[in-house]
C-alpha cells in the first residue's frame, strides 16, 4: 500500500480522476486540483481554516435563492466574473462586456425611442442616446437595447418594494440609423449587498462595497453576438474602485451638464440636466 504524503497527494488525485471521458471536464478538474493543493500547500492551511472556508460556503448556500445568489456575489467580488468576461470577449474587438449582476429582469416593457422613464423617481434628469454598430461601422437597425438601472435609493426596483415594478428599466428597439434614445435620473453609486457572507469577507478584507454609478446594458441584434455591459460615469468617486471589478477605460464615460431650459424642454425636462452618448459595436456571428 502506498502511503500518502504532502508530496504525492496531488498526484493521487489526478490518478483517481484520469478515467474523466469529457476531456475538456478532464482539462478543467485536473487544473482545479493542482491548484487548490498548491494553494493549500503555500499557505500551509490550518484546520480552523478550513472549517472556516467551509462555513464561508454553508452560508453562502444558505442565503442564496431565487433572487438572490450569493455564488455569484463571492465571485463578483474577487474579480472572478470580470476575469471570465475579459477572457472571453472581443476576439475580434467591440464593445467590451461587464457584469451582468444579480437584478437583471427578463421581460422588461417595449418602448418607443425617446421614452421618459422617470415617472415618481426622484433625481437628476439625464438624456441617454447612442448608436448601434456593426464591427464594420454600420448601423443595426431593430438592434434591442434592454438596460436597467437604481433609483436615487441606490436599490433596483426588484429590491425595493416601494419602488413601481419596470420602475427605470425598460427595453427599446433601435431604428433605421442604429439610433437609441431615452430619458432617466442620473445613475448613482450604490453598495453591493453586505447582510451576508460576502459583507464578512469584505469586511475581513478592510474593503467597502460601493459600485460607482453605471447603466446596465444587454444588447442584442439577430447575426451578432449579445452584449451584456455597463457603462460608467466617469468622474463618480468609485470608479478606480469599484467592488466587483465591472470597470473597463472604454465603458467610462462623461455626463455632460447641459443648462440650457430650451434644450431641457426639447426632451420634456427642466434643466439643468445631464447628456451622456454611448454607442456599441457588436460582432457579427
Ligand atoms: C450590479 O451592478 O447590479 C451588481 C453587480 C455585481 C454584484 C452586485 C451588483
Ligand atoms: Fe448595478
């Protein structure tokens, strides 16, 4: 009988997993296990430890649920989602994607280009606008910009019960020019949740868990590729900063202060308000 060690347990493992069929599971598992024994390995873990990563993992179970998953909150906050999305974007250029996030709704309302959407919300009116492109440079016509944002409150409308359900969310069709346009309130920072494990471990870490403010975005058109990212504003406190890792220098961009009550009253609004432009470029299937 062979006697295990520091030293061969590794490759014990890697022996016991060798009949894998799917090689690209194989690929994966084998890479998984190297690196969590050198991991355990280099910091010489303790049994306390241990336990305590394994507790860190029953809570996090425990919280998650159908709209809420703390998985993906854990992976969020150690870059692990951002470092999926750069791994896997842009082969070929294009917009750069981001995180997705735990509040995205499917089925937001249609509306038409130009929409008002603050209703009740509190906040500063800001006109959004853009163009959808092919790689190429040309515009996607019918192209469906779906974004959704937090009110002043810093909470999604699915967080928060006194908030209208779509409230500041909605999807919109572009035209024939790729154009889309919609009015809303200026996004602002807000915290990832903190009630959970991962507030612990920021807390452990010395972190805060602001996100500086954002859009999100998913945008698709029939023959390309989705897009799924938010864009940013570029002077918000946070945005070297951001807890979840979601900022790229392309997504940054200005809010441009506008005081003029004639422009204001062209988009129904009074002024000052603030203009923000943002075009993508999605790749061809
Ligand atoms: C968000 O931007 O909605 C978000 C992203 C990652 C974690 C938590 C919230
Ligand atoms: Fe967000």
């Amino acid at each position: 009988m062979k006697n295990l060690t520091e030293g061969n347990i590794t490759d014990a493992v890697l022996k016991a997993i060798d009949g894998t069929k799917d090689a690209r599971a194989k690929e994966v598992m084998s890479s998984l296990i190297r690196h969590l024994h050198a991991f355990v390995k280099d910091v010489q873990l303790t049994q306390d430890e241990w336990e305590g990563a394994i507790e860190y993992l029953y809570d996090t179970g425990q919280i998650t649920g159908p709209t809420r998953n703390e998985f993906i909150l854990t992976s969020d906050t150690l870059g692990i989602s951002s470092l999926v999305d750069i791994i896997n974007s842009n082969p070929d250029g294009g917009t750069e994607a981001s995180v997705l996030g735990p509040f995205y709704i499917e089925g937001s309302k249609m509306v038409e280009i130009g929409t008002n959407l603050i209703g009740d919300s509190e906040g500063e009116p800001t006109v959004v606008s853009g163009i959808v492109r092919t790689l190429g440079g040309d515009p996607i016509e019918g192209a469906i910009i779906d974004v959704w944002q937090t009110a002043a409150n810093g909470l999604y409308e699915n967080q928060d019960p006194e908030q209208p359900e779509n409230n500041l969310r909605c999807k919109m069709l572009t035209n024939k020019d790729g154009y889309y346009e919609f009015t809303t309130i200026k996004p602002v920072s807000y915290k990832v949740p903190t009630d959970g494990p991962v507030g612990r471990m920021l807390d452990l870490q010395g972190r805060h868990a602001w996100r500086p403010s954002h859009l999100h975005y998913k945008v698709s058109a029939d023959g390309h590729r989705n897009l799924i990212t938010e864009v940013f504003c570029e002077e918000d406190e946070y945005i070297e900063e951001d807890a979840v890792f979601g900022v790229r220098k392309s997504l940054a961009v200005p809010y441009k202060k506008i005081s003029s009550e004639e422009e204001a009253k062209k988009y129904g609004i009074s002024s000052p308000f603030y203009r923000v432009e943002f075009d993508f470029e999605l790749e061809t299937l």
